[in-house]
C-alpha cells in the first residue's frame, strides 16, 4: 500500500459516545477533492458499537 495516500480515520463513535476513537486505514487521493481545506469523511462500520458510524480524516 502506497504510505503517500494513507489516511488515518477515526470514529466519531454512535450517539451515546461507543466506539469512538476507533482507528481505521485507507487510501485517499486527498488532490482530486473539492475543496482542499476540508477533511475526508465516510461512514464506516465500527465493531465496537456494532453498528456504522461517521469516521473523519485525521493528519
């Protein structure tokens, strides 16, 4: 896997806080977005709380 398009995301946790800070990697051309300033973001399913939740791009 190419280390130049790896990002780290991690979860915003479900509505109650479980899950959140779970860590998962994918790549990501971060020069074909839209607005550059803003971070990537996509829905994931998170084993902890056994359900999908938001993750966001972290540096």
């Amino acid at each position: 896997m190419s280390q130049e398009r790896l990002v780290r995301m991690v979860s915003q946790g479900d509505e109650n806080g479980v899950g959140k800070n779970h860590v998962y990697y994918t790549t990501y051309n971060n020069k074909n977005k839209k607005d550059p300033s803003k971070k990537h973001e996509e829905r994931k399913y998170n084993p902890i709380a056994k359900k999908h939740t938001v993750y966001k791009q972290k540096k």
